[in-house]
C-alpha cells in the first residue's frame, strides 16, 4: 500500500463495535491545514479576478468612452418625473377599445388619404360592393381555352419510346399475340373495369 505524508505504511481500520456510542463517529478530523489552505487559495482567486475585472472595465472605460452617461452612473430614480417611452400600460381593454374603434371608422367612412393627389378612401363594405360589379380580368383569346392547349407531349426520347403499348415493348415479339393478362389490361384498367 502506498505511504501517508509521515512515512507510516496505511494500516487497516479494525472493525468497528456499532454497539458502542463512542465509536459511531470517525476518529480523526479532517486535515485543517489543507482546508485552510484551499480556503485561502480560493479567497486569493477571487479577489484576484475582481481585480481583473475591475482592470478590464477601467481600461476600456478609457479607451471607448470616457466616463459613463448619466442616467447609467445614477440608479436612483426621482419619482416625480415618469420614465422614457415606452411606458407599460394602464387601461389595456380600454385603449384596445380605442384603436379598433378608430380602425372601424378608418374602414367605413370615407375621407382623404391624399388629397393633393386625389386619393380619397371609401368604406370598405362600398368597395367589395365596386369590385364585384365589374367582370373579372382575363386574357383575350382567340378560340375555346383548354387545360392541354400548349401543353406538348414527348412521344420519345434517348432511352425509346414514353408511352409503351400495351402489354410492354415486347409484345410483339410474342408468337402467339398478347397473353389473356395482358389483353384484360388492354381492355380495362388492372381489374379489368373501363376507365
């Protein structure tokens, strides 16, 4: 077994009597010097990283701005002046109330928008009025319009043709025509039914 700091071989805890109250704790303490080492370490680490921070601040304090604005060096606030826009709101269904009934009569009244410009603003109930009356614009055209009037179909490419006949490339190579699967395909669709 490895050695202790005094040079003493670790020995073994004899089993300890439970039964006996002054043996339910551990015999020795906990190494003080150690822990008041590590506490004075980590206290030198602390005031080692304020200071750091504070260096850090300081110089780009110096560099980028100079002293800090007003408001930001004085966090008391004076309660008799309200603080800057935006300010939260009071009456919430209120002014809610407010603004749709200003966007109601915006919508249905008529007014000016531009009135250099004669741009005016109708009710909105008379403009769906206005534009149903009119027809719908359309393409002139010379003859009846079909969903497949410029669609064009490629009848074949580099690999032969795109529509293959029925029964496959191959069925006229069979001597005896068709097969009766192959002609009810022809016939109807895969379950035999016209389509």
């Amino acid at each position: 077994m490895a050695e202790n700091r005094h040079g003493r071989q670790a020995e073994a805890d004899p089993p300890v009597d439970l039964s006996r109250p002054e043996q339910r704790h551990e015999r020795t303490d906990a190494d003080a010097s150690a822990l008041t080492k590590s506490g004075i370490v980590l206290l030198l680490l602390c005031i080692a990283t304020f200071a750091v921070a504070f260096a850090v601040f300081r110089y780009f304090e110096g560099k980028y701005g100079g002293v800090l604005p007003r408001a930001a060096q004085s966090m008391s606030m004076d309660a008799r002046h309200s603080p800057p826009s935006p300010q939260l709101e009071v009456t919430e269904t209120a002014d809610l109330a407010a603004q749709r009934a200003a966007e109601q009569g915006i919508l249905s009244t008529y007014g000016w928008v531009d009135r250099e410009h004669g741009i005016v603003r109708i009710p909105i109930e008379r403009a769906i009025e206005m534009l149903a009356a009119r027809p719908l614009a359309s393409r002139p055209s010379d003859g009846p319009v079909t969903a497949a009037g410029d669609v064009s179909v490629p009848m074949e490419s580099g690999l032969g043709l795109k529509m293959q006949p029925a029964g496959g490339p191959l069925v006229s190579q069979i001597p005896d025509g068709p097969t009766p699967a192959a002609a009810a395909l022809t016939a109807g669709g895969p379950n035999g039914v016209k389509q």
